[in-house]
DNA sequence: TTCCAGGACCGGG
DNA sequence: CCCGGTCATGGA
C-alpha cells in the first residue's frame, strides 16, 4: 500500500503484533478491513488507519496519540510468553499457536459493556451493525464517515423508541438501564479494582440483562481482567468436545482469558466462520 | 419453515 | 442448581 506508507508511523512488529487476528477475533465490533488489507476503526474519539508492512505495524496516528494507541493495542504486555505458558494439552497449544498475535484490547469499560450487551443471542456481523447504526445516530461525528462511540450519558437520557432504529430487539432495554447505570456512577470502572473475580462478575450481574458471559466479557475485554473466562455457544461446543468436565479455568492461571480468546478464535475460524 | 447467533430472565421442579 | 419457555431480529 504504498499511499499508505508515506505518513506511516511503526506502532510495533508482526510477531508482536496481528492486527488481523486482534480486530478480527471476535473482541471488538468497530474495524473493517479494506481490499489492501488495512483496517479503520475508532477507539476513544480517534480514528486510526492501520497495516501491515515490511514485518511492522505502521499506523497514521498523529504523535500525540501514540500512548494511547499503544494502550489500546496492549503493547506492554509481553504476549509470547503468556502465550507460551498454555502446554496443558495439544489442543492448547494448537489454539495458541493459530492465535498468535492476537492482543486483550484495553477497550473502553462503558462500550464494551454496551458492546457486548448487544451481542447476546446475535452473531457478529448484526453486533457491528447495530453498533455502527447506534453510534452514527449518537455519537459524535468524527469526518470522513466516522463517529465516536456514544457516551453512556448519551444514551441514559434516551428511551426505547429513541433506540428503536438500531433494530437490537429486546436488548434496547438492556442497554438503556446499563447506561443508566454507568451515567448515574453506580456501576464504574474504579469500583472494580479491589474485588476478586468472583466480586466483581457479581456485581456486574446486578446489572439486569447482565449475566455470566456479558459479564465476563466486560471484565476481559472493558476492564483487562485478563482471568476472566467467558462461556459462550462456541465455547461451549470446545470445552464440550477438547476439555475434561470438570475442567476449571483457573488452571490456566493469570492469563484464562487469553487462552478462551486463542480457543474462541481457532473454533470459529476452522468453522468457516 | 425452521434453525441459529459471543444470552438473560423467569418460573417451576 | 438445573430446566424449558420466552424475549426481537435477520440471515442461512
């Protein structure tokens, strides 16, 4: 992409970093890959192009938002030696392998509580589209087509048929009350930092329309609990038919939530998606 | 037409 | 604690 390269800064390496596996895995609802193979996508008010190229990630971030970028991408995190701790079966290690390069975004907590809300019961392609249509008709215009992802503040003040183009179904009410709920400060990141994970799923679960999978993902992908464990249909079928059934997550130590994103991401894709 | 998708809630056993 | 019915929506 040589119209890419002109302005383009390294933001780290390929074997650090995919930005296929990581935008596409299944954790975010907000990138799209274009026909070079370069992905667009907004996080915290800012767009972001971004590609692959000569073994590096180059991006068109101004120099001001590199610290935030290198946030969002988790780049501090040493991923090859987290991932090089899952030997507890081949199975494992398949999954690692195949996902390698896959990073935990640090996603913001409200959208990814919003985010995941909406993809109970859905698939992936309808998630991005109500996201999409929830933040073009409530965020913030960006230019170029772009918008930022709604405040909960935004949405706490709206009703269901405010929501109603979204076309979400019976979760409009679901995100409407978490919004409230994040608008009014009684459910906020901070309040997290102190509890175990059991603590701290229960008291997402308060959260009516919050349950064991939204609420692990919240923890995994809105507050980089990397511990957290979610169980979903896919999930499910792998454990089913690769682990033993009494099989405890917390045997996969500080990192589980890796090691379901690894296994996640490989059931999917050898599924054809 | 029926089944399925990164589920959750509710009632009853 | 586990079970089945129900909750919208759209694509296969």
């Amino acid at each position: 992409m040589p119209s890419c390269t002109k302005s383009g800064i390294i933001l780290a390496s390929t074997d650090e970093l995919s930005i296929s596996k990581t935008l596409d895995c299944g954790q975010c609802f907000r990138w799209s890959r274009d026909e070079n193979g370069a992905y667009t996508g907004v996080a915290g008010g800012r767009v972001l192009r971004l590609w692959e190229e000569n073994d590096s990630v180059f991006c068109d971030a101004p120099e001001n938002d590199l610290p935030f970028w290198r946030d969002y991408f988790d780049l501090d995190t040493d991923y090859i030696s987290a991932g090089a701790k899952f030997t507890q079966s081949d199975y494992l290690k398949t999954c690692a392998e195949f996902g390698s390069g896959i990073h935990i975004l640090r996603q913001d907590f409200w959208e990814a509580l919003c985010s995941f809300i909406v993809s109970q019961c859905n698939n992936i392609p309808r998630i991005k589209k109500i996201i999409s249509t929830l933040c073009g008709h409530f965020g913030e215009n960006l230019g170029e087509g772009f918008y930022s992802f709604p405040e909960a503040s935004k949405i706490a003040a709206l009703d269901e048929s405010d929501l109603a183009p979204l076309r979400c179904g019976y979760r409009a009410a679901y995100i409407l009350n978490a919004a409230r709920a994040v608008s009014e400060g009684s459910l906020c990141p901070s309040m997290f930092a102190e509890l175990s994970p059991e603590e701290a799923l229960n008291e997402l679960k308060k959260i009516h329309g919050i349950g064991n999978k939204v609420a692990s993902c919240v923890l995994l992908f809105g507050l980089h609990r990397m511990d957290a464990f979610p169980i979903d249909v896919w999930m499910k079928r792998a454990l089913k038919e690769h682990f033993p059934r009494d099989f405890d997550p917390k045997v996969l130590g500080e990192f589980a939530g890796l090691a379901q994103q690894y296994i996640f991401f490989y059931a999917r894709s050898s599924d054809g998606k």
